[in-house]
C-alpha cells in the first residue's frame, strides 16, 4: 500500500523544474550564441572542440524563425482585428504582445509534437524522451492534483479556511500539498520505507524505473546505491533527517534573531548600535563560505553527529543576523506606530510592549520570513552535504546521496534511468524548497495585495 | 565639499574598515579555537619535539595578536603563505631545503578561472534579466508575467546541483552540445574556454537571472504606482515611454543594488557549481582545502570570496549614490 | 445621441466600479455632468463620495482595479469609451490635462521640472523644445513663480510644495488645453500658501479661458474657483447648481448640513482668575532634533477646564511643543510644570501618577489604535494598568467609558478597529485617554483627517467631556475654523517661536501681530467673492509666501 502510493509521487518529483529550466536553459544558450556571432568570433575561431554546438544550434536558422515569428505576429493581429471588427483586445494589442501569443502557441505545438514523438521511440534504446515524457506528465498530473486539493479545501474547514482556499492560486495549493507530504514521509519514515536507512543489500547498483530485464528490481523500484543501500528508503528517511535537522536549524536561527531584532527596535540607543554592527560585521561574509569557514574549525573539535549538531549551531547563528535584520525592520516600522508611542507614555514595559503590542503585529512578515529562512537553511545544509561537509554519516540525507549519486548522470548516454539516481534527491530538495517558495510567494502577495 | 564625494569617501573608508574586521573574524575564527594544528600536518605519528618544531616554525606558539598583525602584514605585502599540503609535503621529503609553492602561486591561475566563469555569467545574466523584468512588470498580471513568475520561483528554489545536473543530463549526455566536466586549461583560446566553461555559466545563469528578474520587476512595479507614472500617463506618454522614461531613472538604484547583489551571490554560488563541474576555481580549492583542513588556504580563499562580496556591496552602495538626484543636485 | 457642440465634456448615466477582494463594489452610481467650453465645474464631496474617480472619468482614464460600467464620456464630441488606446493618448496631455494633489509625488524627482514640462508638447507635436521652454518661462512668470527663467531648471526636490504646484499648473497648460482637471490641489499646502497658489491657477484658468473641473472638499475654496458647483455623496449626485445659488440657496438637506457645519461655537468662557495655578504651566522651553533647532523659548499656560490652541502652519514647532510636554522630547533650555510642580523632562523618568495626568489623543486613528486588539483590550488597558481594576470591575468601566463617548457598549467592545469608521476610531482614542482618568489632554490634529460633519461631532464631544470632567486641553491644529468653534485662548507659533498668545476673543480682533493676521487673512470664506475682495484689499505682492518672505 505505502510504496504504490510513494513511487508515482517519488518519481514524478522533480519532472517540473526539469521541464521549467530546460525551456530557459535553451533560451539562454541561444541568445548567447547570437551574442557571440554578432560580436565576437568569425566562424573560423571555432576549433573542433566546439563543432557539436554549432551542429546543433545550426548556423543561422534561428534567424529564419525569428522572421517567421514576426510575421506570424503580425499576422495574428491582423487577422483579429479583421475577425472581431476591431474589438479593443486587438485594437490596442501591441506589436510584442501579439509576438508573444505566437510564440506561446508554437511552443506549444512543438512540446505536444515532441510528447507525441515520445511514444514512438518507447520500443528503442536508450528511449531519449523519458526525461520529456515524464516532465509533462508530473506537471499535468500536479496541476490536477493542485485543483483537486484546492477544491477539497474549498469544502472542508471553517467559513475562513474556506475563503482561503477560493482565492488562493494553484501554485500555492500545490505548495501546501506537497509540504503536507513531506511532512507525513518525515514524521512516518519507519512506517513507510521499506526498508532501514542503513541496511545494506548484496545487490548494489540496481537500476531504478526499469524491468528486471534491464537490470532492475521490483523489490527496489528505485534502485540501489553503490554499497547496495535501498534509495526509496534512503530517500524518505531523507526526509526526516533532511527537512528536520533544517527545521531546527530555522527554528534556533529565528528565535535569536527575533528577539534581538525587536530589543534592538524598542530599546534603540546602543543596544541597537551594537547588535547591528555585530550583525553588519557577521553579514560581509557570504553565508555559505562562513560556514564552510567555521564547520572547518569546528571539525578540528568534534566529528560524526557531534560535528552535524556543531553545523546546525554555526547555521542557525549566520542565518539569524538575516533574520536579525529583517525582524528589526518590521519592529522599526511599528515602532513608529502611535499606539507605541501611547503605551510608552503609559509606561509599559519593554515585554508588554514586544509581546502584546509588537508581535502581533509582525506575525504575517514574520511567517513569510520564516519559510524563506526555511528555504534558505535548507539549500545551504543541502549544500554543504553535497560537499561532504553538512550532515554526517551514517544519517541518510539527500545533499550527501546526490554526492554520492552524481557520477551517474554520465550514464544517461546508455540508459536515461541512470540519471534518475542524482536527480531523486535533488529534485526531492528542489520540490520542497519550490513548494515552500510557492506558500511564501502567495502570503506576501496577499499581505502586499490589499495595498494595490 | 560636494555631499556626493564626502558620502562616496565616508563609504569607501567604511568598506576598508569592513575588510579589516571580517579579516579578523576570518583569522579569530580558525585561530581562537582549541585544535592543534601542528600535529594535523605531521600526522599522528609524529613525536612531540618535531610537533614543536613545526609549531615555532610557523609561530603557532607567538600570542595570538601577534599572529593575527604578522598575518595581515603579509598579506598587504602579497605573501600569501604557504599551505600545510606544501609542508607536509615537504616534511615528508625531509628536508628545508625543498622549494615551496607559495599560495600565491597556487591561486592566481585559479582567481582567473573563478573570474572569468563569474564574468561570463553576468554578461550572459544580467541583460536577459533586466530585459524580462522590465517585461513582467509591464505586462504584469498576464500569463506571460505569471509564467515567468513560477519559473523564476522554481529556479530561485532549486539547489544549484539540482539545475547543474538537469543541465548535464540534456545538453551534455542526451544532446551532447556541451561538455559535462568544465576543464579549462591555460593555452584554451577564447572562445574554446567559453565553450567549456558555458554549462557552469549556464547553471549559475539560471539562478541569477531568476533573482534579478524578480527583483527588477518588483523594483519597477513599486515605481509604476508612484503619483509621477500616473502623471505621465495622464501627459498621453505611450506605456514603453512611461517605463524608460519615468520608471527606469528611478529604478536605477534598486535595479543596481540587484545586480550586484547577485553579482555578489555569485560568489558563494560558484563554490558549488565549480565542484559539480571540477571546474578549477577558487571554489574547488576552497572546498578541497576545508575537507583536508589546510587553515592557511581557508583563510586565504574565505577572505578573497568575502572581499568580493564586500567591495561589489559597496560598488553598489557608492553607484546608488550617484544615481540619486537629490544627492546629485542639492538644494 | 445628442452632442451638442456647446458642451465640451459630456457624461450621461455614469456607473464606475472598483475592484475589491472579490467582487465588484460600485464607486459612482449614474451621475451626468456637463461642462462647456470656459466654465470651471466644481465637484465637492466628502472623501469617498467618488469626486476624483469621476473627475478621471472625465478624461476616459480609469485607474488600476477601476472600471467604467455603463454609461458615455464624450469629450468635443469624441467617444472616449469607444476611442482606442492611442486616440486617447493624442488627446491627454495636449486637449486634456490634469493637475494633481501632490505636486512633491507627482513631478518625476529624476528630471527637471523644463524636461517635464515640455515632454507633453515635444509628444504631441505642439511645440519644438525650444519653443516650450521659452513658453514654459512665460507660463512661469503668469504664475508668479520666483526667478521664471531659471526655476525650470531645477529639480523637482529643489523646490517648495507651493511652487510645484504652479509648475503643475504651468505644465497642464503647455499645450493650452481645452480641459483641466484640478484633482484637490491645494489640500496638501499651507493656508499662506494655498491663497497664492488659488490665485493664480484662477488667473491664469480666465487668461486662457480654459475649462476645468476643479475637484475638493473644502467649500470656501470651490466657491472661489468655480462657476457650477456639483455636490456628490457616496457615488450619487446630490445636486448641482451654479456658485451663488447653491452658497445662498442649497435644496438638500445634505448640501445645508455641509453648509451648516461651521455654526459649532463655544461661547467664550470667562477670563482665568489672576493667581490659578495653571494645570500645565511650559516655561521657556527651547528645544532641538539633534543640531536642528525647533523650539525657541516658547511659554504658555493652560488653566483648568480650559481649551488651548495652538496654532502654526506646518513646521512651526506646535507637534515639538506637545513632544517636550509628554517628555519623549527633553528640552534643552526651560522646564514643563504640571500644577506648579516641575515634571522631569524626559517620560522615562516620570512616574504613574505623572504618565497619567496627560493624555494624548492622535491625529491618525489608524495608527493610533493597535490593529490587533479589540476595543475593550485597547480602553481596558490604561484602566488595568493605572486604576487596577481587572475581571468584571474592568469591564464595567470600559464599559462607562463607551457609553461616555457614545457608542453603544455591547456592539463595539469585542471589534476590531478596522471593522469601525474614522469617526468612531477617534472617538476610542478619546476614551482610551479618558481611561486615565487625566487632568490634561494633548488633542493633535484630531479632527484633520476626518470629514467635516463627523469631525463637528468629535469637537461637539470633546466640548462636553470637557464642562463634564473639567478637562484641560491643549488643541494643535493649522485649522483656523476650528479654533474658532473649541478655542478659549489661542497660541499663534511660526517658525519654533510664539507670534502672539491671548484669549479667542482678543485674537480674531484686530490689531493683530502682522502675522496673525496673515494667517487669519488667508483663511477662505463661504463668499465667492472673498478672494476677489481679497486681492483687491491687499495687493498680490501681500499675500502668501511673498508676505511672509517680506515679514522676515
């Protein structure tokens, strides 16, 4: 029952962003080529080392489909100002605009042509679309799942949850279900996963996603790693140690940055002073090489576990300058409030004045905040697991597997399904720190939104 | 004196003092605490008259002020110093009299790499940015806007080796465009070296782009409900003119705090993605250094990324300066 | 259709829309206007009546999350709700202008004021650039501005509120337009300063008889301005005639009330007895922010059941004087008595008993009252904290405390300030300073931000608060109306130091100070021929900001 329900969610994961990024990575890699034509270099610089780019990219068809997208543009707008009798959506329609509906469309006929290809080419080896296919359809199936949940939530709940989730954005749905997901894989990890984080298996290197035949295994239908360690399991007890140790890391991070962020507002004077030099100084260092900087130190003093706590203190401290920074803002702004100012004149004291006057105010900037942190720390654990130097063995942890994992997205040449095993884990940290994003992007909106 | 040159030196005596400070937390850092690092270049084997010697040769037992200004002078003179991997190296062989590779020599090469892989993606990056965001905030609100919106959210959220690797697996193993490893030698000509290095800049273009986007749009659609846009358009300027005309003078400042910003985000991006890609920047050695402890290049490398990142803080800081007219044009 | 070509503006049956959470609210329900050529409308209301929104109407422009529903805007015959986005935008800026509220916002501060000027004419082909600039020095000296031919250039943040509102002005006429739409352009100024600016936009409106709909909420400036007055309430017409009928003759009720509104006057109590101590006594009180002086020297007492005044235009020191008084400003020279004895000079330092006896009532109800505690947490709280009282004890005298202010106890003591209305919002202001059962009640701007009918019934309450509980109160306001209907003595300030000081009844007297009398002087009256009289009086050189340059 638990692994039929995980594989689909598992292996769908990260198949979004995949499909989001090729689509601007591609965009990119064009317009740099144009720059480099138009400014730089003559064909004959190229050596043969760049020849497969320039086979590809071709020479100068993009300009040819530049062209033909001008005139579809125009077209289209002639033609619906024509059709519609000068109807104001295509009387004032601008020239770009007009552009942007064609280009849209083709790129839509081009990914539906591609998806139709896709299943052509599933007999042959190595199946080049797998990765396409399967983008499309985790980003099909998430936006139904995102409506469904939307529309649950419209059912259910009090009168105010209910008008919560009529004017909330997919995006942001989809963000709650996921984090509602990773929430349950984290807390029930040993009740889901199949198998113990640690256990290791005489088969190692398993392929995931693929019949017996082809070297894979149901009992592991993600595959093992090179020690023979079960990654499905691996994967969810990731997300316990992963997300957790991150989620502590915020929580310590917000509450020395908060209080010392709202002392600093209320209190001003040289307790201000202070804690904001101290913060300016802590800040001119980039996060991640400070990190590095005193995880260094600090491994010359503990190891293993003892090193993972050390990292969490050292990023729970970086991070709340940030915090620092951003709490004593909202306290500035309403500090300056005249219901401050009447209950200083009362003669309140500096707890009433932060907890009964100040943060109740502060808690929608503050929630917004925590999630970004949230994603902040998270990304920066990721990174430095990655780099061998976050959380420890033996805790399964999804920067350290991607690490581990990494050299086989060199494989995909011969069986796309290789490049599965890096890209489970970091697609898993990508889809949460996305969906968070999603959360965080819709509260700011909605607190910022009554003002437009 | 004019406002704008006495705030443009008070910043700048500002930043130099910064660097002094983070000079120190960066020494403090790996030298206030416990650990004997003497015995890390020796090994365990070592007996405790050799973990002297070595702990006066490179005055580990001087007090640690002392250390600290000895340090920094010769930094400011160009001595870098020399790495524990060098001496223990040179223990190994047994002998003073082995010439020593002195990180200075270690590092510049791979200061142009990280340079050049840096500037590659700001050139790539920051018109594609401005341009879009100039775009989404003009038509803000459409799908175009949103689309771009959950593009750029998702690109912000993702770890860099997650787009690293998404990027491997199409334009270097299914399409083979692009190389997978960045392995850039000296003697590449040009554009063979921005070929090689393009799948990092790409990666670190997908991330920055996003940042700047977002925050370019955000930066004119604050402006565009500013009193003076409705005036303009109140005058019949067309809605291009309004944002190059109205908005982008004053955006200016925001739109400059983001690029350097991101430039400085670069910074620590690059650590990454050099890694990913072994990629031979500072970044790899960075990291190489913090996994075999080698205190002298951590320290060397922490305070070259930090002093990035301070001065481009403060290029930004100093051309908001200039770009203000109330600054520019006192009363 | 009838377009009649006597009409430059025509809007039949309007109905406009705003966008709010999730549905359409509407903000104008049907109005028709007309304007022809040369005449100046007037469109009076209080705020949310809908007067900008229709007067924008009047251009074809809707701002964001407003839409026109139903109904015709014909402007010299042109549809402009059927006219394309560019056909509109030949008309803007060149047939059609606009003059903002704020002048400081509304010019572009990363360009000249020139630049800005000649942008419209370049755009519509009108002028070359030379010529407008050379127009726009022209334009300039009409209005009276200071040095025309260098003021252009100069940047927006270079010069004062004032004089960018003659800028505005000059740069709504650089195409000479047949339509201006002045959208509230004075509200914002001072009343020294406020005269000039109505001057000359009434001036040079005749020179070039231009048509304007002339937008605001203050009846004596639109009876100086306009030919028509229309009167909106909520969206509807409420009536519309031309200036001296409706001033003499309004048919509505609500039109007589808006009319009757300045009738509120205290009768002047009798003089204070020669050797009262005062309640709040500020003795030579000099004052600074860091090196910047504000305070010079000022003094004034405020007896017992007494209302003070104190009046200034913006940046005259009265807020700074009610600062030092509460002590979040210590003063440097000079001392706060309260009943004879020396206050320490900074709050921190005083105890309960002093907190309490001076109370404070905000300008901004928003801002005064914390949006996340209800009303009965907001009134119950200086009664927990200085009377002691908790439980039911507690409740009970909020309780008396809302009855005190009028508002019926069990609706409002578990609601949130943002359920209530602006007028109510102060009124929990009032009774969170009455809670402390105080002596003495700073009042700072209570009444500015509010519509003129609820402001009459905060002053109406405040006056019985006062005969009730012998309450003092010092009364900060710019608003010389009213002074006049709560005042027992006044205080005139300028510039951190007090012009004149004496009892309501000797101050509207003359002689006055020469600057008293300016300020009183520029007041506006219900006359339409008031500034015309004015002008004639005193000569243009003798009023506003030319005057007051000319007394220093």
């Amino acid at each position: 029952m638990s692994r039929s329900l995980v594989v689909p969610a598992i292996a769908l994961l990260f198949t979004v962003i995949v499909l989001v990024d090729f689509v601007m990575g591609i965009g990119v890699l064009w317009y740099l080529y144009a720059v480099l034509q138009i400014l730089m270099v003559p064909f004959e610089l190229m050596t043969t080392a760049t020849a497969p780019m320039v086979a590809v990219l071709g020479g100068w068809k993009w300009i040819v489909y530049l062209a033909l997208l001008c005139v579809g543009g125009y077209g289209f707008r002639a033609v619906g100002q024509r059709l519609t009798k000068n109807r104001p959506f295509y009387r004032d329609m601008p020239f770009s605009v007009a552009l942007g509906y064609v280009f849209a469309a083709t790129l839509i006929v081009v990914v539906l042509l591609n998806y139709s290809r896709s299943f052509s080419t599933l007999g042959g080896m190595p199946d080049s679309y797998f990765f396409f296919r399967s983008a499309l359809h985790f980003l099909v199936l998430s936006s139904v799942a995102a409506v469904l949940f939307r529309q649950f939530g419209c059912m259910v709940g009090t009168a105010s949850t209910r008008k919560l989730f009529r004017q909330m954005p997919a995006t942001a749905s989809f963000g709650i279900l996921i984090i509602i997901c990773y929430a349950i894989a984290a807390i029930f990890a040993p009740m889901i996963a199949p198998h113990g984080q640690e256990t290791i298996f005489p088969r190692a290197n398993i392929i995931p996603l693929v019949p017996e035949a082809m070297g894979g295994d149901p009992a592991f239908p993600l595959g093992t790693d090179q020690i023979g360690r079960d990654i499905l399991s691996r994967l969810i007890y990731g997300a316990q140690n992963t997300v957790g140790i991150a989620f502590v890391t915020t929580v310590l991070a917000f509450f020395l940055g908060v209080t010392g962020g709202f002392l600093a507002a209320v209190l001003r004077g040289w307790v201000d002073q202070v804690l904001s030099r101290l913060v300016d100084v802590l800040m001119a260092i980039p996060a991640l090489i400070f990190s590095l900087l005193l995880i260094t130190a600090a491994s010359s003093l503990f190891s293993g576990t003892g090193l993972t706590w050390a990292m969490i203190v050292i990023i729970a401290v970086i991070d709340s300058t940030r915090v620092f920074r951003l709490s004593r803002a909202v306290g500035m702004n309403i500090v300056v409030m005249d219901y401050i100012e009447a209950s200083r004149l009362r003669g309140e004291g500096v707890g009433y004045m932060i907890f009964r006057e100040i943060l109740p105010n502060a808690t929608a900037p503050l929630l917004a905040e925590f999630g970004l942190r949230f994603c902040f720390v998270f990304l920066t654990i990721a990174a430095l697991s990655f780099l061998g130097l976050g959380i420890q063995p033996p805790l399964a942890d999804w920067g350290t597997m991607v690490k581990d994992l990494g050299q086989f997205v060199n494989y995909a040449a011969f069986l796309p399904q290789y490049a599965m095993l890096p890209l489970l884990p970091a697609g898993a940290i990508a889809l949460l720190t996305v969906a968070v994003n999603f959360v965080v992007d819709w509260m700011l909106q909605r607190s910022s939104g009554l003002k437009e | 004196m004019h406002p704008v040159l006495r705030i443009t030196l008070q910043r700048l005596a500002l930043g130099v003092l910064t660097l002094v400070i983070v000079s120190f937390v960066i020494f403090a850092a790996v030298n206030l605490l416990p650990g004997d690092f003497a015995q890390a270049i020796l090994g365990q084997g070592a007996t405790p008259e050799a973990v002297e010697a070595i702990r006066n040769d490179i005055g580990l037992n001087d007090p640690f002020w002392i250390r600290y200004f000895d340090w920094l002078g010769a930094l400011v003179s160009g001595d870098l110093g020399v790495s524990y991997s060098q001496m223990m190296f040179a223990t190994g062989m047994g002998g003073e009299d082995i010439q020593l590779i002195p990180i200075t020599e270690q590092i510049a090469p791979r200061f142009y790499n990280t340079m050049f892989l840096a500037g590659l993606t700001a050139i790539i990056a920051v018109p594609i940015s401005l341009a879009v965001g100039v775009l989404a905030a003009l038509y803000r609100g459409s799908a175009f806007d949103r689309i771009a919106n959950i593009t750029t959210l998702s690109s912000i959220s993702s770890p860099e080796f997650f787009l690293a690797y998404v990027l491997t697996l199409f334009l270097a193993v299914q399409w083979q465009i692009l190389p997978s490893l960045a392995s850039v030698t000296p003697e590449m000509p040009l554009f063979e070296r921005i070929y090689t290095a393009l799948l990092p800049a790409l990666t670190l273009t997908l991330v920055v782009t996003a940042h700047m986007m977002r925050m370019t749009r955000a930066a004119i659609i604050n402006l565009l409900a500013s009193p003076y846009i409705e005036m303009a358009r109140l005058k019949g300027i067309s809605p291009i003119q309004v944002i190059v005309k109205h908005a982008l003078p004053n955006a200016l400042a925001p739109i400059i705090n983001v690029v350097a910003l991101n430039l400085a985000y670069l910074v620590t991006g690059v650590v990454v993605v050099e890694v990913v890609f072994a990629y031979p920047g500072i970044g790899n050695l960075f990291v190489d250094a913090v996994r075999s402890r080698d205190i002298p290049v951590v320290q060397i490398c922490c305070l070259i990324f930090a002093s990035a990142y301070v001065l481009l803080n403060l290029t930004a800081d100093i051309l908001s300066i200039l770009s203000n007219p109330r600054l520019r044009h006192p009363k | 259709m009838a377009k009649d070509s006597d009409f430059l503006v025509q809007m039949n049956d309007i109905y406009i829309e705003g966008r709010s959470d999730e549905t359409w609210m509407p903000i104008i329900n049907g109005v028709d206007l007309t304007l022809r050529r040369g005449e100046v409308l007037g469109l009076i209301g209080e705020s949310g009546a809908g007067k900008s929104t229709l007067g924008l109407a009047a251009m074809g422009f809707c701002r964001d999350g407003v839409r026109i529903s139903g109904g015709e805007v014909y402007f010299d015959g042109i549809d402009l709700l059927a006219a394309g986005a560019s056909a509109k935008r030949n008309l803007l800026g060149k047939r059609i202008a606009y003059v903002a509220q704020s002048a400081a916002a509304s010019f572009n501060p990363a360009h000249r004021l020139i630049d800005q000027h000649t942008e419209a004419p370049i755009r519509h082909g009108v002028m070359s650039r030379a010529e407008s600039e050379k127009d726009g020095m022209e334009l300039y000296q009409r209005l009276r501005l200071p040095n025309p031919d260098e003021i252009g250039f100069r940047y927006p943040h270079q010069v004062s509120g004032g004089q960018l509102q003659r800028a505005m002005t000059a740069m709504a006429m650089s195409c000479r337009p047949d339509l201006i739409i002045f959208d509230e352009p004075t509200t914002a100024l001072d009343v020294t300063t406020q005269i000039e600016v109505l001057a000359s936009i009434r001036d040079i409106v005749a020179q070039f008889n231009t048509a304007a709909i002339y937008i605001t909420h203050d009846l004596a400036v639109v009876a100086q301005m306009a030919d028509r007055i229309k009167v909106l309430l909520k969206g509807d017409e409420v009536e519309e005639a031309d200036t001296r009928t409706m001033l003499t003759d309004p048919k509505e009720d609500y039109t007589k009330s808006l009319w009757a509104v300045r009738a509120f006057q205290r009768p002047q109590k009798p003089a204070v007895l020669s050797g009262a101590t005062p309640v709040i006594s500020v003795k030579n009180v000099t004052a600074a922010y860091g090196p910047v002086p504000v305070l010079n020297d000022v003094s004034f007492d405020i007896h017992e059941g007494r209302t003070v005044a104190v009046v200034g235009e913006s940046g005259s020191g009265k807020s700074t004087a009610a600062r030092c008084i509460t002590g979040l400003l210590p003063p440097k020279q000079g001392s706060i008595e309260f009943e004879g004895q020396a206050l320490p000079s900074d709050y921190r330092r005083r105890n309960r008993m002093q907190l309490r006896q001076a109370q404070m009532i905000y300008q901004m109800a928003d801002t005064a009252l914390n949006p996340r505690k209800t009303i009965g947490e907001i009134i119950g709280r200086p009664v927990q904290f200085y009377m002691g009282l908790t439980g039911a004890a507690k409740r009970k005298r909020v309780e008396e405390l809302l009855d005190e202010i009028e508002l019926p106890a069990h609706q409002y003591i578990d609601r949130l300030p943002s359920e209530l209305s602006g007028g109510q919002k102060q009124r929990i202001g009032i009774a969170r300073a009455l809670a402390a059962e105080p002596k003495f009640i700073i009042c700072d701007e209570v009444t500015s931000a509010l519509d003129q009918l609820v402001a009459e019934g905060i002053l109406r309450l405040l006056a019985r608060l006062q005969d009730d509980l012998k309450l003092s109160y010092m009364f900060i306001t710019h608003d010389l109306a009213t002074v006049r209907s709560i005042a027992d003595e006044v205080v005139v300030m300028k510039d951190g130091r007090v012009v004149e000081q004496g009892p309501k009844s000797e101050m509207f007297q003359p002689p006055h100070h020469a600057y008293t009398d300016l300020l009183l002087s520029s007041v506006p009256e219900m006359d339409p021929d008031w500034l015309t009289k004015l002008l004639a009086e005193r000569g243009i050189e003798n009023i506003g900001d030319a005057a007051v340059t000319k007394m220093s």
